[in-house]
C-alpha cells in the first residue's frame, strides 16, 4: 500500500506519543510490543503477517501492545476464539475506534484481536497471541521502567 509522507509523520507521531503514554502507565517489568513494527494495524500483504510477527514474541501478563492506527482510518476488536476463526465480528468482547490502541495484557490465555473494516480480518489483519506467567520478549522491545 502506497502512503503519502504527511500520513506517514502523522503515524510517526503518534506513534511516538503512545509509545511514550504507555511507559508511564506501565510496570517495572513489562514489555511494550508494537504490533506489526513498521506495518503498524493495517492490511498486511499476506495472510499470515501478524502471525508470523508474533511467533518469535513471547507476551507476558502486565506487557503492553501498541496497534497503531490513526483514528477514524481503522479499528480493533477483540473477540473470542470461534468468532477469530470465521472473522465473526457481531459481538465483539472490547471495540476500539480511536488509535493507536493500547491494550495491556491483564491475564495468562489465549487474546484474539481483528480489524471489523470491511474484509479486513479475511485479508490477514488479524492476531492471535497466547499470554505467559513468563517475562514478555521481543525482537524489537522497549522495556517499560519508572523512575
């Protein structure tokens, strides 16, 4: 997908804001994961992106993950196993409309996140990540610290 410079700053920026945002909302020990690195929460070109973007992750309760997205250009819902599955997206657990999204991960399980734009989920803009007692890692981290 093409994307002019002026949008690209703008996710840029905002990026950085929410970046910063949840460092100070964060525990000593968690992880911020932005989902999708330099993709961000948009159609990948395949199917599998955020699945594979996740794979080498671990996520641990009290991690953050940033999905960055401009609002009102696309949304996130988390949903439940089966609805993940059939990208059912008629009644959503959590709906959010105003990125870049933060969700901390509260819970050890299974988390299921889906973009309801058009055919977006049956596109690949979908993620699936299991929650561990366990630190959280990433590839590409930034530990949450206070000072």
């Amino acid at each position: 997908m093409e994307r002019s410079s002026s949008s690209m700053s703008l996710g840029l920026v905002l990026l950085v804001c929410s970046v910063m945002m949840a460092m100070l909302m964060g525990s000593a020990s968690a992880m911020l994961h932005v989902v999708g690195g330099r993709q961000g929460w948009d159609v990948p070109d395949n199917v599998t992106f955020y699945q594979d973007w996740a794979k080498p992750r671990t996520f641990g309760v009290g991690d953050q993950l940033i999905f960055p997205y401009r609002p009102g250009s696309n949304n996130l819902l988390v949903i439940n196993k089966e609805a993940y599955e059939t990208c059912d997206m008629r009644s959503p657990i959590e709906s959010y409309y105003m990125g870049p999204t933060i969700i901390k991960l509260k819970h050890v399980g299974d988390y299921y996140f889906v973009a309801s734009s058009g055919r977006h989920c049956e596109f690949g803009q979908r993620l699936h990540i299991t929650v561990k007692k366990a630190p959280g890692s990433s590839g590409a981290k930034f530990p949450i610290k206070h000072h």
